[in-house]
C-alpha cells in the first residue's frame, strides 16, 4: 500500500497541482465542470426524492436497509439532507466522514464544498479503510495533498444515476474511474459496489467495498 501510495503522489500532473493548489491550501475542494464521458450527469428528479428508494442496486442494499432501517442514516433519511450530513448520520461511513470533515487531517475539509454542489459520490466503507495499513493512514493524516487527491478521485461533478453509471467517469481530481457491470454487480475500478443509487439532497452515492486509488 505504502508503495502504491508513493506511486500515486509522483504521478500527479502539473495541471493537477493547479487545480487543488488553493484547494489543499484551505481545506476545501476544487469544483469542476467536467463531464463523463459516458452519461451527463443529471439532477435528482422529484420522482427521486418521492421514492429514495426507486433507483437502489447492488447486493447489499438489503442488508444496509437491515442495518439502518430507519433514521438520518437509512436511505430514506440521508435523501433529506446535503451529501456530507447524511454522511455524517450513516454508521458505515464513518471512517469517510472523518476523512472529508478534518478530524483525520485538520487541514483537509471538504464539507462546505461537498454540501454546496451536485455530485456523484463514491463512498469507500469502513471496512474499505480497514484494508489501508496503518501506516498509510498515519501519512494521511499530516500528508494533506495526497488526502485531497485520494478523496477527490472518489467525487465526481453532477448525479449520475446507476442507469448512466457505466463508463468512465471525469473526477474532481481530473483522473478517471472505470465503472463496469450491470445492475447489481457494479465495479468502480476494482472496488465493488456494495449499494449505489443512495440519494441524498444534492447527491448520488455509491457505497463501495475498497478505497480507490488515482492512478
């Protein structure tokens, strides 16, 4: 993982560094107008939010309606608050959560910028975390470029819903993911999608099995 790490900051770009320059310097994201190049990406539609439930894929969103049936957390209350809240209020993100609001890193804070904005999100469970050694985890918390990158690449501009979803997707970072599969055996690069049209205010969520890694 170390490895991977030290690979991916020696492969940022110079047009990268501009892009997140100002960004890692306040602790807020870089926005984008990028599109995919697989689908453009759309709003939430009021039939969306009527039925937060309409547009759910991936085989365990029955256990995450299991898990937090009810509540800020469930699917039907993460869809009534901005992205990162509803994060905030999900008991599988909280490792993420720590990541985007400082408390892993007091100079990387993305909640103004991801709450602000309509995005795609796809969002690395706890247990996704667990497989980062400790090491790794350590250097994020004072390595406050590589953070920002990392968690970028998880973002991408404007609500893509799972029916649009496959192609490759432009981030906020400006690296692309490769999303693959069907319905209920979604890919994001290797990461599995565990449940993925989560709706929440200004967002679509993709909960996914694996951190993802800019290349």
């Amino acid at each position: 993982m170390n490895k991977t790490v030290r690979n991916t900051v020696l492969a940022v770009g110079a047009a990268s560094l501009a892009l997140f320059g100002a960004a890692c310097g306040s602790g807020d994201m870089a926005s984008s107008g990028s599109s995919s190049t697989a689908a453009a990406p759309t709003t939430t539609s009021s039939a969306a939010m009527a039925d937060p439930a309409k547009d759910l894929v991936g085989p365990g969103c029955a256990d995450y309606a299991k898990q937090v049936p009810s509540g800020a957390g469930s699917v039907a209350g993460m869809a009534a608050d901005p992205v990162a809240v509803a994060a905030s209020n999900n008991p599988l993100l909280k490792t993420l959560v720590d990541a985007v609001s400082g408390k892993l890193n007091p100079k990387v804070n993305l909640v103004s910028t991801l709450n602000g904005a309509e995005f795609t999100v796809f969002a690395p469970v706890d247990s996704a975390f667990a497989k980062i050694d400790a090491a790794t985890i350590e250097k994020l918390k004072t390595d406050d470029a590589l953070l920002t990158k990392i968690l970028t690449y998880h973002v991408v501009p404007g609500q893509i819903t799972p029916d649009k979803i496959v192609g490759d997707q432009k981030t906020v970072e400006t690296g692309t993911v490769k999303v693959t599969g069907t319905k209920d055996a979604l890919k994001v690069n290797d990461a599995n999608v565990i449940c993925g049209g989560v709706h929440t205010a200004n967002a679509t969520v993709y909960l996914i099995d694996s951190v993802l890694l800019p290349a």
